[in-house]
C-alpha cells in the first residue's frame, strides 16, 4: 500500500519532508505547494514534484517565471490521503478547516502550539498516540532533541527532574533576515516553550527550560542538568544506553584514542563538517549528537551536552507520523528502522 502524501509548504522543512517521503517504499508524493517562484519552486520542479499555489491568483507569477503549476492547493489535496503542513509557524493550524473539509489526515511542525491540534508526536516516546489518528504535531526540533536523550534516562533509571538551557541558533543558514548579528538574547519568559513542549510527548516528566538566541546558524546546543530516580553505576552505562537509542549519536568533543570514533569534533562546526561527508540529502544530520567526554555524573546528578541541527532532526519524525497515522506500521521501532534505513542513518 503507496500512502498519498502532500507537502503544503516546500521552504525548509518541506523540501526535506518531500524527500524523504520520496525514498520510502510505501509513500509517495503527489505534489508541494509554494506562494512565490522562489529558488525552492524551481527546485520542486527540477524534482519533478507536481507544484500547486495556495491561491488560484498566484499561478500567473509562476508562468511567467517559466514554472509550471498543477493546480491550486485545494486540488492537492484532492488526491492525497495526508498533507504534511510545513507552512510558516503559527499560521499553519489555520488550515485545519480545509483539511477536515477535504477528508484528508494532517500533520504540523512545532512551531504550532499543542492545543489545537490534540496529538503532538515523538517516535521514540509516544508513536502509540497517534496511531491511526487524524491530527496531529511533529514537537520541535529541541524537543525532538530532548525527548531522545531524556526518555531513555527515563526508562531506564527514572529522572525527577531536569534542567535544561537551550542555546539556539538565530536563524537557518539559508534566512538573511533574520538576527541578531552581533549580540546574544535571552528567552525572557521562564520556562521557555520547550519544556511544556516536553510534557506533549513525555507525560509527567518534571522539566524546567530556559534559553538564549545567540549570532550562529549552525545548530542549537543544549546544556542539561538531570536528577535521576535511581543513580546509574557510572557515566559508561549511560553512553551504552544512549548509544543503543535510534537518532541519537555520540562524538568526541577532544581527540581520544582510546575511543572507537577518534573524532575531534569539540563545536557545532565541526560535527556539521562532518556532517557534510555522510552524503545525505542536504548535507543533514537527523541524529542528536551527544558529546561523550561531556557526560558526567557529579553528587548525584548527569550533566550533559547535545547538539540539534534544527533543519533536519524532525524529518525521520514526519516519516514516521506518516506511517503511525495512516496504520502502516503498528511498532515504533520497526518504523524508525524502516525510515533510517531509507534515509542512511546508522
């Protein structure tokens, strides 16, 4: 069975979620959408994904640009058995009539709230939740990144509480317009969104956050503070643990010999150097990287570091959404294998 996906806003994430829709055997896309012929239409169309514009009015500007268009939105969704909503946040949820009105299942990004949307979603946490259901919120990157690290400390040792400061980058690489440039700004509300955003897709976990923009696109860093319920023997069983968990990578922040990697990479630009030679579709890293060397288990207490490349960490995600919605595949370990797999990630 071939699902029948849409992609409603081919920016960003939605170039990515379009691809990685592509390399699975049981999905297919049947178009994206845009509102300017920007760079990406024109990249849709080298793709050869049907381009359809929101508005009917739009589709001139595109044919003089030389882009063809299939159609408006509406006539997408027509065809398609879900969309995967990757319009700008917070104007997303906007087009929950029109897709209950088109009978068809719809995802969003975090960058919509949890509320009107009901479901919010973690393949590692919480596919269960999903399953089957009509609605439903692929959480943030940073909780994406949270729930990974945290949810096994969870199973394994239970945590009673965490602390967490979120160190975020000011823009994608590919945004120009967005600062600041030359100064870092804290996140005054406390806490920041994303430890609610946590407690959608871990129910109970007890999570404070805080966080800062600083003048980088790279990646987001998170500095973690983590009371468990029951202390692990040592820093080595957490790594094993962690180690064994999908989407979750270690590094070396210093070169180690004794390591099995012996890979330096001690910032966010050299693990997205490295990034750049696994081959992957635009150069991502779906994992959360996890620095070894800063593990440490001080009175009582896990101190760690990860880092999130904020474009691409939830797209294995959406890929899963899929599957969980559309009943395709009932275990959430089966499905992430099936996606990481499809998209190379070890």
């Amino acid at each position: 069975m071939s699902i029948k996906v849409a992609i409603n806003g081919y920016g960003t994430i939605g170039k990515r979620v379009a691809d990685a829709v592509s390399r699975q055997d049981d999905m297919q896309i049947i178009g994206v959408s845009k509102t300017k012929p920007s760079f990406e239409a024109f990249a849709a169309q080298e793709n050869n994904y049907p381009l359809f514009v929101a508005k009917a009015e739009q589709e001139s500007a595109f044919n003089e640009a030389g882009i063809s268009i299939a159609g408006t939105v509406a006539d997408m969704l027509a065809d398609a058995d879900i969309v995967v909503d990757c319009t700008p946040g917070k104007l997303g949820v906007n087009n929950k009539e029109m897709y209950s009105k088109a009978g068809v299942k719809a995802i969003w990004q975090g960058g919509e709230k949890h509320d009107p949307i009901g479901t919010s979603f973690n393949a590692l946490t919480n596919y269960d939740d999903s399953y089957g259901a009509d609605f439903v919120r692929v959480v943030s990157c940073n909780t994406t990144g949270l729930a990974r690290t945290l949810y096994p400390l969870e199973v394994n040792w239970g945590v009673d509480n965490v602390k967490a400061v979120m160190v975020r980058r000011s823009a994608d690489p590919g945004d120009s317009k967005r600062g600041p440039i030359n100064s870092i700004e804290p996140v005054l509300n406390v806490p920041s969104h994303h430890g609610p955003d946590v407690k959608t897709v871990i129910k109970g976990m007890n999570i404070q956050t805080m966080a800062v923009k600083v003048p980088t696109t790279l990646m987001h860093v998170h500095c973690n503070i983590v009371q468990m319920k029951n202390i692990p023997d040592d820093v080595n069983s957490i790594l094993e643990v962690w180690e064994n968990t999908p989407r979750v990578a270690l590094v070396d922040g210093v070169f180690n010999t004794s390591s099995t990697s012996v890979k330096s990479m001690p910032g966010t630009a050299e693990i997205m150097e490295f990034a750049r030679g696994l081959g992957r579709d635009f150069s991502d890293l779906n994992e959360i990287a996890v620095w070894k060397d800063g593990v440490h288990l001080v009175d009582g207490l896990l101190y760690y570091y990860q880092a999130i490349h904020q474009e691409s960490d939830v797209i294995p995600e959406n890929i899963d959404a899929i599957r969980a919605m559309c009943e395709l595949e009932k275990d959430n370990m089966k499905s992430m294998l099936k996606t990481n797999q499809a998209l190379g990630i070890n």
